[in-house]
C-alpha cells in the first residue's frame, strides 16, 4: 500500500495546480520503472477523493509511460526489459526507483551510471 | 506539462513533527553520524518520540553505529519507519542490501524527495537528520522541504574543519536557518570560541559502536547528555 502515498501526492498536486478552474480530467503516467500497482492507486485515489473535494469528479487517465536508460559512460541507450533483477530487487527500486543504479546495469558496458531519461515514476502530464 | 507531485505532499507526511534537527558538518569523518545517532537514542531515553533519517546515501552507516540488523519499513499508507531502541528509524541501506549507491546530484534529489513523500513519520517530537557531507543535494532539498530544520553544526579542532564550518555557518546565516550551536568532536586540549558543546576524543567509542548500551556509557555519549540543555534540546 505505498501506492497510497503517492495517490494522495497527485491528488493533492492536481488541487494545488489546477488554480480555480473545475477540475474535469488529470492525465496520470506511470512510469515503467516503478512498476505501481495500478488496481492499489486507484482504490486509494478513490479513497482520498473524500478529503478533496475539489477532485471529487475528476477523472484520472493513467497512462504507462516506458523506461529509457541511457549510460553516460558509452551512451547506449536501452530499455528495462532484459535488465536482470531479482523480486528483492523490483521490490527495493519499486519503492525508490534511483535503487536501478545499485542493481542495473549497462547492458553495453555494464556501469551503473546511466541515466533515467524516462519512466522513472508517478507524474502528472496534464490538468483540464 | 510534467508535474511531480510528489513535494505537494512532504509537509503533510512532516506536519506531525515537532522539531527537526539536521546534524550537519560539511567535511566528512567529523562525527557527523555517530552525534546524531547518540542525539537520537538520548532524546529516545528521554522519552520523546523521536526519529532518524539517515541522508547519507553514498556512506549510510547509522545502522552500523546503532547496529540495527534485519528491520525494514511496514507497508501502510506509505513506508513506516522500523523502531529500533525506541527510534523510528529511517535508512536507503533498507533498499540497497548495503550494497553501494552509486547516485548522481539529480539521482541523489529525487531518492530524497520520494523517501520524504512515502515515509509516514506519524506523531514525533524530534526527527534528527543525519546530513551526508557538504552543501550538496541532499542539504539544498532539506532546506527546501523541511523549512523548521534546526541545524545542529559539528566541528572538530582541526583548523581544516573550522574553516569549513564558518562558511556552512555563513550560509545558515544568509537562509536564515537556525542553528542550535557547535558541538566540537574529538574534542582535545583548550576549547575553541564559539563552541556550545565539546565531545571529549574517546578511545572507547569504536568499540562501543553497534551497541547503544555500551554507546551511552561512553564520554562522548555522556558529553553530548550534558550539553542538549545548552543546545535547546533538554
């Protein structure tokens, strides 16, 4: 349930940023990486609409957004499938995704110094 | 548009917390760790709620100094600290199976902000931050987001830390961060100006480290009892 958590930070986020126009409709992405329990995040948004009122009739569109690595140290650029890991280690980048640099590697060169050029995590893509 | 919504939450996951104190001491081997992990087990002992986020991602070592093995967060509505001697206690090593954190600036950011947003401190009368060194990410984004973060500035007597220290007090100054006052470690010979606390040079601390019984038995332990009054923290 710590999808919970991070429910109530895009609802809250989506309150703050929408200024005084109704909300109707929030764009959602999750990133691959982070591998969120979708069916967990919208029990919990449906849970925190109650303590916002003003999300009481939005509607979330959750959209997966994939992972792209690219290694800073020979530039290759590749994605999460293939990168080895064991269900610990899902489990640990699960909760902080910059975990991938201790467990994940560079296909290419094997370093651990990559960057998380997208699908990192939770993010909001649009308001309206 | 590419919101994170993640810093729209960290005050609410902080709004329990009394007073934050963020050991700091921008060089490194100061004793930066093992005062905050003293500070926490006295506040402990003294019956306040207390925690203890360890910041130090690439040298985490609060769980080495208080030897807290085998505890992992509680899945609750986020992450629940473990209480470990009667901290909540809060560590990257948790997820890392204390292998290395090879993190960058931005990484280092991001990790802190999702270990900010995720973690359920609940009612606390005192969270002690054990700062990694210098004025790098892990500090900007403290001052950023725990904006009543006390600092509590550790020094030794070596000129090469004093220095350092008047540009990070400089700094404090400039923000307007408080700072609770110095506490000078490894602390020989005269006592320099300034300092609020002096933790004798102990030869007995490393043996005591993974033990708090032995820990608070130490000079170093009963020298920083003696000096939370004069720090605000009695």
């Amino acid at each position: 349930m710590h999808e919970w958590a991070l429910a109530e930070s895009v609802i809250k986020a989506v309150v703050e940023n929408a200024g005084n126009k109704k909300i109707k409709e929030a764009g959602v992405l999750f990133g691959e990486l982070q591998a969120i329990d979708k069916e967990i995040f919208v029990f919990a948004l449906e849970e925190l609409r109650g303590q916002y009122p003003r999300a009481a009739a939005c509607r979330f569109k959750i959209m997966d957004e994939p992972a792209v690595f690219r290694c800073k140290a020979c530039s290759r650029e590749f994605p999460l499938k293939g990168l080895k890991k064991t269900r610990d280690e899902a489990e640990f980048i699960h909760f902080i995704p910059e975990m991938a640099h201790t467990f994940l590697k560079c296909p290419e060169c094997k370093s651990p110094d990559f960057e998380l050029v997208a699908g990192r995590g939770v993010s909001i893509s649009y308001i309206k | 548009m590419k919101l994170d919504p993640r810093p729209s939450v960290i005050e609410e996951r902080l709004k329990g917390v009394k007073r934050i104190i963020a050991v700091t001491g921008w060089k490194g081997g100061i004793g930066k760790s093992v005062t905050a992990c003293t500070l926490a087990l006295l506040l402990a002992k003294k019956g306040y709620r207390t925690g203890l986020f360890d910041l130090d991602f690439a040298g985490a070592s609060d769980h080495i100094i208080l030897g807290a093995k085998g505890l992992f967060p509680k899945e609750e509505k986020g992450l629940e600290p473990p209480v470990y001697e009667g901290i909540k206690f809060m560590s990257v090593v948790f997820f890392s199976e204390n292998r290395a954190v090879p993190l960058r600036g931005a990484d280092v950011s991001d990790a802190i902000i999702e270990m900010l947003a995720i973690t359920q401190w609940g009612e606390l009368d005192f969270l002690v931050l054990d700062m990694p060194p210098g004025i790098n990410d892990a500090a900007l984004d403290i001052m950023r987001f725990a904006r009543k973060a006390e600092v509590l500035a550790v020094t030794t007597p070596s000129i090469i830390a004093r220095d350092v220290l008047e540009r990070s007090l400089a700094l404090y100054r400039s923000l307007a961060t408080p700072v609770l006052g110095i506490v000078e470690n490894m602390a020989r010979g005269a006592a320099a100006g300034g300092v609020c606390a002096r933790l004798r040079f102990d030869p007995a601390l490393e043996a005591a480290l993974g033990r708090p019984a032995a820990l608070a038995k130490t000079a170093f332990s009963r020298d920083l009892a003696a000096a939370l009054k004069k720090l605000g923290l009695d």
